[in-house]
DNA sequence: CCTTTCATGTAATGGGTTACATGATTCG
DNA sequence: CGAATCATGTAACCCATTACATGAAAGG
C-alpha cells in the first residue's frame, strides 16, 4: 500500500534534490545544505532530521545503516523510484509567483529617517555582502564550467551552472545599484 | 515606566516605517503591505493586528478611534517619538548577511532530472514573472521619480526610488538569465 | 586536555499562512 | 439580491530557529 502521494514540503523537495546528486547522510545533508546550496535555500539539521523521516515513511527515500562516528546508528539515505517521480513532478510543477522577503531592501525603504553618513554605512555594508558572494559564485563557477559533464542537460553539472550563472548575474547586479545609490547619498 | 526596548521584529519594524510615512488603519497598512511594500516584504491582516498591539504595548506607536465600517471600532494608529526612534536605530543596525530562500532556483537546481520541454516552460514562466514584476516597478517608479521631493535625502519618496531601482536593476537582470538559459535548453 | 568533527535526535519558541467569525455599506 | 469593500479580531496549524542532549575519535 503506496503511501498518499502529495507533494512533499520545500524542504523536502531540497532534499531529495540532494539526494538525487549523491546518498548522503544527515549530517551530510546539513553541510550541503550551507555550501553550495545555501545560495539560494538553507535549512539546519534540526529541520533535516524529520523531514527525512518523514519523507522515508511517504516512501521516498530509504535508508541504510552503515559505520559511523556518532552515538546513535549513522544513516545513509538515498532516493527512492518514487521519489525520483516525486522530484520530476515537483520540478515541472506550475510556479505561483513567491512572496518575496528582503530584509536588506526593506531596512533601506525607511533610510530616509537616518542621517546620510548612517545611510552610506547601510548600503556600503550591503555592497561588501554581494561582493563577497559574487566571488564565492564566480568561483565555484569557474571550477566546475570546465569539465564536460556540464554542457550534458541531463547531468547535475548542468543545472549547476545555469543557478550559479543566475547568482553572478543577480550579485553583480545588486553591486552596481550600491554604487550607484552612493552616488546618490553623496 | 517605559517599556524593556529591545528592537521589534522585522515585521514590527516595517509597520513603524509605514506609519512613518502615513498614520493608518490596519486594515490600510494591510492593504499597502501588497503594494508597494510587498515588492520586498509582505504580511497578512492576521499578522498585523497582534504586532500592532504589541508595538502599542512597548509604547512605539498610538491609536486612536475613528469613523469606519467595521463591527468593531475603527483604530488609526501613529508612530510615537519612542517609536521613530526605536525605527531610526534598526535601520542603523549592523546587518548580518541573511539566508536566501529562492524557491525557483531551488526547482532550476534540479532541472537536469526532466525532459527538455519541461525545463524551458520552468523557465519562460519564471521570465514571464520576472517581466511582469520589472513593468510594475518601472511605471511606479516613473510615477514618482520626476517628482522634485524624490531628490530629497530625508524625504520618503527619496527612499521610495532608492529600492525600486534596485527592483528594477535585479529584475531586468533575471530576465536576461532566462533568456540566456532558453539559448542553453535549445 | 580542550576543541573540532562526526552523528543523531528532541523541545521550546517564534514567525507566518489559512481558515473562522462578524457586520455595515456600496455597487452592479 | 449577491458580491466587493471596509474593518477587526482569534484559532489552528505549519515551518524554522535556537537551545538542549549525548558520545566517540582525532588533532593541536
């Protein structure tokens, strides 16, 4: 008897993404998780740990014991066919348009109330955070647009580079608008 | 006694910096939550009631009732000095780099795992969303760009156009990443 | 010896969405 | 006469963060 199949939660379509790319612990998972695809979503081993039970009791992904370092039984989880179908289907779903959430930007709406030299301090603090992404995308970019697999449209690789190509272009973008509003702050 | 101050939560601090600009209803600051503020942040009446008055209770905003419509008695609320200043120093906060959550590159992440016609429709509605929002915030911001207080630092139109050219900025630049991913997916 | 890394879990709390509830006025 | 707009609130639920808890091995 299938469990019922909905849709997992965006957690767990992250992580049968990553699993889909490599069986992975949870702990394995948590460290994926910050680096590299943190760059456009995050979670903490807290959230992972049940989300994975969760997914294995829909019958998306099974696990398997094997040696490790902690005290409890070390689980190496993979994808299961059903979650691979769960997956597909989720990726070729209709996308209604997300509320967006930008701290940075909303902070920057009520800079009118500070004084100038306050307001320059924000948006210089901003420019040094996409910079240093820009460069953390450039090269994790620049390592992998390299090798072959990555021209192969149905290679992880491939994918990689069109979400870290969006990255550079999104931070490089942004780092534009911080110098031109210091133009503006004078 | 005044209350314990320590900084509101992010939606504390957005419903300060739309007071700050126009004393309103909760029923109005909802309504503004979509537009224009919604382009960066967002909230639900049934979120915004409880936060007001909690900012009331922490002395940061007053109200006061007026004639209205509804079953219960219309409130206008209005930011107090405690409040201004209490919106002055979180937008002079030190801003520590916030998690991304960006659910369509977390899908564009997996697209290596479908069929090639199903990956360019992922993407040309993800252009078609990113277009549509790009207009919106051009006509906005030519609404009120030629306006002589927009030139003014301590003027909320001031701030207004600040972000919405960096909406602008980040929006056109999506769209040519889809464009240059359609050309990628053939 | 102390810190880091491996490794998995739970509990408390906060933030956010959806749904429930009420009721007058205005417009088609 | 039904739908939309004005107008405010509560309750149930989901998602996410922080903190609590345990314990071995490796390296400085």
């Amino acid at each position: 008897m299938p469990a019922t199949s909905s849709t997992p939660s965006h957690l767990g379509c992250a992580l049968l993404g990553l699993l889909a790319r490599a069986p992975s612990t949870g702990y394995d998972l948590a460290r994926r998780m910050q680096r590299p695809v943190g760059y456009f979503w995050s979670a903490r081993h807290s959230q992972i740990y049940p989300e994975l039970a969760r997914l294995e009791r829909a019958g998306l992904v099974v696990h398997q014991v094997v040696d490790g370092a902690g005290p409890r039984p070390t689980k190496r989880y993979a994808v299961t066919p059903a979650g691979m179908a769960a997956l597909r289907a989720w990726v070729g779903e209709e996308a209604q348009p997300q509320p967006v959430r930008d701290l940075e930007t909303l902070r920057l709406w009520s800079v009118w109330t500070v004084e100038p030299e306050t307001a320059r301090g924000l948006v210089r603090q901003a420019r040094a955070g996409h910079e240093e992404a820009l460069h953390a995308y450039q090269a994790e970019l620049s390592s992998i647009a390299g090798q072959p697999e990555a021209q192969d449209r149905s290679h992880p690789l491939f994918a990689s580079v069109l979400t870290l190509e969006g990255g550079v272009r999104t931070r490089r973008a942004a780092v534009e608008w911080c110098d031109w509003m210091l133009q503006r702050l004078g």
